[in-house]
C-alpha cells in the first residue's frame, strides 16, 4: 500500500510555550496523545494500551518545531508539529504533519481531530 502524508492545521489559544509543553513533557503527553511515555534524551517511548512505539527526535526548536521518527518507519516519514501565531486573530496555529497508507488518511485525520481536541481541553482552548 502506498504512503501518502497528510497535513492539517489546527488553531489555539494557548500560547506556543504551552502548546510546546503539552508535546514534549511525559506529564502532559499522557493528557492527550498517549497512556504512557518514557523519555530517555532524545528518546521517547510511548505506550498505547499495553503497546509501545519508539520514537526519535530529529529536530526540535522550542516553541516552533518539533519532528519525531518512529523506530519502524521509512527514512523519508515523520511525525512533525509545528507551531505559529496568526498574524490575524493572534492565535496560535499548530500543524501537523503525519504518515499513513493511502486508504487510511480519513481515519488518521478522524484521530488527530479527536486527539487535537483532547488538547484543547487540556490546554484550555
């Protein structure tokens, strides 16, 4: 099956520094994207109902970008959030960029929508 990426922008308005730390901290992780997360450096391992991922963090600028690669994916994929302030409403833009087989880029864009606002609660909007 071939890999297709597929991105989608959602707005916030918690500040970039939140946003940041609601991706890179076990503690606020575990709010939103996962059940559990060992971080190790640039080591993250998270847990989903008893099953592990690892990812690696390839590129990290704080409050701006942060793009993982899991263990078991090709060279070219990525998990990648990025964060910006609209200049408009001065809210804050998180996109994200993800990996998927061609047939299931509506369900993986159903679970980012419902883990997105899962963060919104979290982060207060």
């Amino acid at each position: 099956m071939k890999r297709v990426s597929i991105q989608m922008e959602f707005l916030f308005r918690a500040s970039p520094t939140i946003l940041y730390k609601f991706l890179t901290t076990p503690a606020c992780l575990v709010r939103w994207f996962c059940d559990a997360v060992d971080v190790k450096e640039d080591e993250y391992v998270f847990e989903w109902s008893g099953y592990e991922e690892v990812a690696l963090v390839i590129d990290d600028i704080e409050e701006e970008r942060l793009r993982f690669q899991w263990e078991d994916a090709a060279d070219n994929e990525y998990l990648e959030f990025r964060l910006d302030i609209s200049p408009v409403t001065n809210e804050t833009i998180l996109s994200i960029t993800d990996f998927c087989d061609e047939d299931e880029v509506d369900d993986q864009k159903k679970l980012w929508s419902n883990q997105l606002e899962n963060l919104r609660r979290e982060t207060g909007g």
